[in-house]
C-alpha cells in the first residue's frame, strides 16, 4: 500500500500544449482600484479563481485558446465578462462601476453566478458563500446551519459531537469532505468548528444525491468543504474572544513567485473554550441526606476545549505543466474534557478526558487541458498518524455543584469500579495509520458531452492499547484495518442550447475489514504458542443514479435526481471507540437507501433594484437496515455508553423550501424551511424515530449602510432566526402516554443578533455578535443542552499584497 502511495506522490504527468497569459487591471469609474476584488475565470472544464493584487492587477497564466467566461465579485457587487484567446496573450482590463450606478437588472442580462450554475445541475444542492461570515463570529457549522434542509445536532458547546442531519438521514450517513477528501482522515482535531470561515471559498451541500466527482459511500447526502483555491499572494488573520473564556484565531497566507511560479502556502488555527455555560433539567440535581434531590441551575466544570492546527505546502501553481502542484504536511492536536456520557445524569464526569493529534503529508496535483484541450486530472491524496487516548483515573463521584457527591448517609464516596465511567479506571490509547487517495480524470468532448472516472482509496490501520494494563495484556491487544475503494463513472450531457442538463453516475462499493486478536494455542508437543487469530470480511456493492435539470424558461428550472446509494459501516461503528462511550459492534450490517428528489427553481428574477429567488424540493428515502444510536426508553435512559446498531428498514418523507430576496445591494432577507417524516420498522411496528426534529425554520436579515462614518466604508447589520418544532427521544408508548412529557424537548426560537463595520480599503473588519439573545433553553442530541446568551468580539485583517 506505501508504494502505491508513493508512486501516486511522486509520478505526475508534463503537458506539452501551447499555453497563453490573460492578464489587465480592475478598477472602479474613477480610475481606484478596488481591493478584494475575486475573478472567476471558467471555460470548458477549466476553472480558476483570483484576486486582485494591490495594484489593482489580475493575472492568469498559462491558458489555451478558447472562449472564457469571467465572473468579478467585489462585496455584494457582481459583473459578468468574456474573453477570446487565440494563439496569443491577451490584455482585458475591467471597470467596475460605482455602487449607486449599478442595478442588479444587469447580472441577468450578462450572466449567471458560478453559485447558481451549480445549483441549476438538477442535483438537490445549496452552495454556500463563505464571504460575509467570514468576518464575523460564526462557525462554519452554524453558517451550516442556516442552510435549508440542514440541521446540525451538536452535543454541547464548542468541541462537542457533533453530527449533521440532512432531510432526516443522520450521522454517518451524511459524508464531510474537505476538497474531497473525507474529513475523518484528519482526525477529530481538524473539524468544521476548526476550519473558520475566511480559509473557506465555498460550502457544497448535496441532499440524498450525491454526484460521482465526490466518490463516497455517503447514503443521505455530502458536505463538501472547498478551501480558497486562489493563487495570488494574500494573507488573513482573524482572532475572536467571548463568553464562556472562548477565544478562536486563525492565520492564512499564500506567497507566490511571479517568474516561476513557486508558491508557499500555510494556515493555522487555535480555539479554546472553558465551556463553562449554565445548565438546568431532569438530571441537573445535588443529592443530600437521605437521597433528596434538589433541582439546580449549574455551571459545566469539567467541559473545557482546545485544538490546535495547521496546514504547510510548497509547490508550483498556474505553470504549464501544472495549475497547481503541492507537497506539503498538515498537523493538529487537541484537548477534550468529558462532562458527562451520552446522557446527562445526576452525577457528572470531573477529571476524565481525551486528547488526540494527527500528522499527515499531503499531495496535490490539479491540471485542466492536459495533454489536450478538455482532459483534466486531479489527484489529491493524504498519508499519515492519527492518535487519540482517553484519561479516566479518577475514583471519585462529583455533583452538578462541583463538589464531591454524598450518599443517602451524608458521606462523600468513591466508584467502586476506580472511574468516572464504569469498566474502570484507563489511558486508553488508539494509534492509527491512515490514508487517503482521490483521483479524478475527466474529458470534455466539446461544450455538449463530458465523462468523469473517480477513484477514492482510505485505509486505516488501527491498534489499541491500555498504559494500566499489564506487559502481558498489551502484549495480546489485537489490531483493527480498514480498507475501502470506491470507483464511480460518469457521463454529463448539456443540449437545447444549456437548457437541458443531465448528470448520469455509477458507483462500485468495496470495503474490508481485518481483525487480528493474539491467542495461546498448544502445539502437538503440548508448547503453548502465541497465534494470530484473523477474521476478515469483504463487503461489495453497486449503486448508481442521475440528476436532471430542465429550463422551461428562462428563470423556472425544474430538478430532479434519484440514486440507489450504500453506506458501509465505519471504523467507530465497527471497532467502537471510548472516548466518544461508543462500544464496539462487530455484526453491523451496511446500510441502503433508494433516494429521490424533485423540484423547481423559480429566478432570479430582477425588477428594477428587487431581485428575489425560490426554491422547492421534494424528498423521498427509502432505507434499509438504517444505521444510528439505539432507540431510547426509559430503561437505558441514564446509560453512559451507546452502541449503534441497524434500527430497521423505513423511509423519510418530506420538503423544503426556501425564499431569497434583495432590495439595491443594501437589503438581504433569507427563509427557509424543512419538514419530513422519519418512521422505521421496530419490533414489527412502524414507528417515528425518536431523538429528530421534524420541522425547522431559519431566517435572516442583513441591512447596510454605506460610508457611514468614513468614505468608503460600511457598517451591517444581522438578525438571524432558528425555529426547531418539539420532538421526543422516547419510542413512542402506544396509547399509555403518561409520562412522555417528560422525554419532550419542547419547541425552541433562537435569535442572533450582529454587526460589522468594515473600514476603508477593506482590510480591516471589527464584528460583534450576541448568540441566543434572549438566553432560551436549548437542547440537542439526547437531551443535552447547548449554550445560552453568548457574546463574541472578533477583528479580521487581510491584505492582497506585501
């Protein structure tokens, strides 16, 4: 397997055909250039991405002749241009027009946004803009979770589980990628709460359709991260501070050598919270004499966060053997105290906790046209270390005041097993290799007709041991791989003039699995011998699918895709893990869904400085031996580990809608909402699955007023609204309903509000937010809550050129 991996890193193809520059000067009606200007340039299947330099320069090397389409974005500004190569460079400057001349009737009349191109593929898809988060203090999941039919179940404050629910499918059914790569490769370090906002070009979020560049085993939808893919020298700093001691910073740069191309490209981030938030509810009790339990409001104690992380890489970018190529290495650690196991209980954790790191070299390789116009390879590919080991050591119990706990005789006591978490105490260690491989060829026939073929390879080579064991024990501690190939191929069609669009994909599953467990056997001499005793199994399946899209006119497109997906159990679900209380569960089955979406997309429409757009989407999912935590009753209510299991075949149902409108730049409203039925088959019996909302809403406002206090300035405004209907994490009891109240997490409204003001030149942003402003209760996964009214001041730097 090293070899193949070597062999991947080092063997990268030359392109030999003839390469043009494009390059010119962007600048506003009064001859100033204008900073932070981003160009998109895309023709074909070539598609690349800068930004403006100081002098107001842009420039993009190494081109083949042909007709290119350029995107400018500049704030809420956006134009639309095209250019010719033939056989030649090319100089095209462009002019940007001042604010108060410009009507967004003209973005209709030049063009579509690359956004609303990839939205209109006939994929269930939103395509999330990262810009104006990135100056403010938000989480790359909570800008996750403003999108439409996304619901994000985080399981406390910053550093908790989290898991992401796409129209009901849940957990590992959904796929993280950053750039493609599965996002378990880098361990639980580098996560989307890790990865702040202003290193993010653009969030693709597919629902229960997933298409075949992103190669994967994910049965109810994919989020694909894809980080700034510019290539100009810049560099961004952002540090953040608020309740809770949480402070969050993050640095990125990228310095890239005109005359040759070399280019130095790094970023790194460090978060910490105490994650010491107020709680109150059923478990949140101190125990006196006697047993009596007296209801308090308490301060999280043992809930601190820390990670830490970053990315080097050196290369070459827009050279004609290659528009991007880099070597580099990525590492990350982080700090993780364990409040509580996967329920809240009367006695909380105080001394347990995990820390985990990651060290992995990483490779890139992109090249567009290579060899000949329209054939395109991408390789990226990741190899390295993931560690993580649990502490659990500590004998004594504690109550929700910090304070040692008593029994019923007013005696302060210890666990009998020598732990927090009964099975006693531990320094549970988990080494792992691991390695990821994505390969993707395509060819571009002409504008009509394009195939892809994508290769993804993981592996992870895991072995677990225990510093309170003894030499013997860990000397017969077995090991654990997992291997997985993914192969999928597809074919694109765009006819009647781009009116008609269609993606069609198939996909080829196979997953292995070793386990290797020492054992003492006695020979025919009667020698005992230490042996490896082997079980493996090999899992392969096929799916496939497509995605339609249809342009009735102009503005009204209709949607539709459908796809038999498979989801093969991962390393967590298969071998367990005790940081996270999961226990191991051998004989889990792989997971299946049949997936359907149709819908509409109706604009964007433009009248005169209004400009609107609405979108609908149907769902269907109809799942077999569907993969989550156990159902909940009030018999394992209080448990401290979970295992998941196959709760059964059954389908999720449902809609989502969402209404985008714009008045002169100035004004932005946002709605959207989800509803859907989950029910699976328990015990014979349909029943809806406990521990999911059904229905949620999400709105947003954002005002902006321009050179306020300054020229050239502006300040906004944002008001943003989650509505999450009440649900249960009870099976529901047939027509006994006493005492189901009690498992209700009720209704709940959460409302932030924020401002930015942004300086002249736009190089410096100061923001503030206040999160959960009226201070509700909220609650998330089995019951356990989330923080309440929170405060957080950030300041962002950027420039364009040293």
């Amino acid at each position: 397997m090293k070899q193949k991996i070597l062999l991947l890193f080092f063997i990268i193809p030359f392109a030999v055909a003839a390469q043009y520059d494009l390059s010119g000067f962007i600048q506003d009606a009064n001859g100033y250039v204008v900073l932070g200007t981003q160009i998109k340039l895309s023709g074909g299947s070539l598609s690349r991405t800068k930004t403006v330099n100081g002098s107001g320069k842009y420039e993009f090397k190494d081109l083949p002749s042909g007709t290119f389409n350029l995107e400018i974005t500049s704030g809420n500004y956006i134009e639309f241009d095209q250019v010719v190569i033939t056989n030649a460079d090319v100089r095209h400057d462009i002019q940007i027009k001042n604010d108060k001349d410009y009507e967004l009737s003209e973005v209709a009349i030049r063009g579509e946004s690359a956004k609303t191109k990839m939205e209109k593929k006939g994929f269930a898809l939103n395509v999330i803009k990262t810009d104006e988060a990135a100056q403010r203090n938000i989480q790359t999941n909570e800008l996750l979770n403003t999108s439409v039919g996304v619901k994000i179940r985080q399981n406390g404050g910053l550093g908790s589980n989290v898991q992401y629910s796409l129209n009901g499918l849940s957990g590992s059914a959904v796929r993280i990628f950053i750039d493609g790569i599965p996002i378990s490769t880098f361990g639980s370090s580098y996560n989307l709460n890790s990865i702040p906002p202003s290193m993010i070009e653009r969030i693709e979020v597919y629902k229960g359709v997933v298409p075949g560049y992103l190669s994967d085993d994910a049965l109810g939808g994919a989020i694909n991260i894809v980080l700034n893919q510019a290539t100009n020298t810049n560099f961004n700093a952002s540090v953040s501070y608020g309740s809770f001691n949480t402070l969050q910073a993050s640095v990125s740069g990228l310095y890239r050598f005109e005359d040759s191309g070399f280019t130095i490209k790094a970023s790194g981030f460090h978060n910490y919270s105490d994650n010491d938030y107020k709680v109150s509810g059923r478990s949140v009790v101190i125990t006196g004499l006697g047993g009596v339990q007296t209801p308090i409001t308490a301060r999280r104690f043992n809930d601190a966060y820390r990670s830490t992380g970053g990315m080097v890489q050196v290369g070459f970018t827009d050279v004609k053997w290659a528009d991007q190529f880099f070597l580099g290495f990525t590492g990350s650690d982080d700090y993780k105290e364990v409040q509580h196991g996967a329920f809240m209980t009367i006695t909380p954790y105080k001394g347990r906790f995990f820390e985990s790191d990651a060290s992995l070299a990483n490779l890139t390789y992109k090249k567009e046209d290579l060899f000949t116009k329209g054939l395109a390879l991408n390789v990226n590919g990741y190899y390295g270390k993931r560690n993580r080991q649990l502490n659990d050591t500590v004998a004594a119990a504690y109550s929700w005041n910090g304070e040692r706990a008593i029994d019923f005789r007013g005696n302060e006591f210890d666990y009998t097993w020598g732990s927090q978490q009964e099975g006693g105490p531990t320094l549970a260690k988990i080494n792992r290799n691991v390695a990821s491989v994505r390969t993707g060829l395509s060819y571009a026939f002409n504008g009509n007709h394009k195939i892809l073929a994508n290769h993804v390879y993981s592996s992870i080579d895991r072995k677990d041991s225990d510093a309170l064991r003894s030499v013997l024990e860990n000397t017969f501690v077995g090991t654990r791989d997992l291997l997985k190939n993914i192969i999928s191929l597809t074919y694109e069609l765009n006819a009647l003039e781009d009116r008609l669009q269609a993606s069609f994909f198939r996909k080829y599953y196979q997953q292995k699995s070793i386990s290797k467990d020492p054992a003492v056997e006695t020979d025919a001499a009667g020698n005992s011998q230490i042996v490896d005793e082997v079980v493996s199994s090999t899992k392969k399946y096929d799916g496939y699918g497509f995605a339609l899209s249809y342009a009735v006119v102009p503005h009204v497109t209709l949607l539709a895709s459908a796809e038999k997906a498979v989801r093969l159990p991962n390393e967590t679900e298969i071998f367990g893990n005790d940081g996270d209380n999961v226990v191991a569960n051998s004989s889990i089955n792989p997971e299946q869904s049949k997936n359907y979406n149709l819908g509409f997309r109706l604009g964007t429409f433009n009248l005169k400085k209004n400009q609107f757009t609405v979108s609908a989407n149907f769902f269907t999912r109809n799942i077999k031996d569907r993969i989550g935590l156990p159902i909940e009753t009030s018999l394992n209510v209080d448990d401290e580990l979970i295992l998941y299991v196959n709760q059964g075949s059954g389908t999720s149902k449902g809609f989502d809608t969402q209404f985008n409108y714009t008045y002169n730049t100035n004004f932005r409203f946002n709605f959207n909402a989800s509803k859907f039925d989950l029910k699976i088959e328990n015990r014979g019996t349909e029943i809806d699955v406990p521990n999911t909302p059904f229905f949620t809403l999400n709105g947003s406002l954002r005002y902006s007023f321009k050179n306020l206090i300054q020229d050239n300035s502006s300040l906004n405004l944002f008001y943003t609204l989650y509505y999450t209907d009440e649900f249960s994490y009870l099976v529901p009891q047939g027509s006994n309903t006493v005492g189901d109240d009690f498992f209700k997490v009720p209704e709940q409204l959460v409302q932030d509000l924020g401002l930015s003001y942004t300086f002249p030149n736009n190089n410096f942003v100061v923001s503030f937010d206040v999160k959960n402003i009226f201070d509700k209760p909220v609650y998330d996964n089995l019951s356990v809550q989330k923080p309440g009214r929170a405060f957080y001041l950030k300041l962002n730097y950027s420039i364009n050129k040293f």
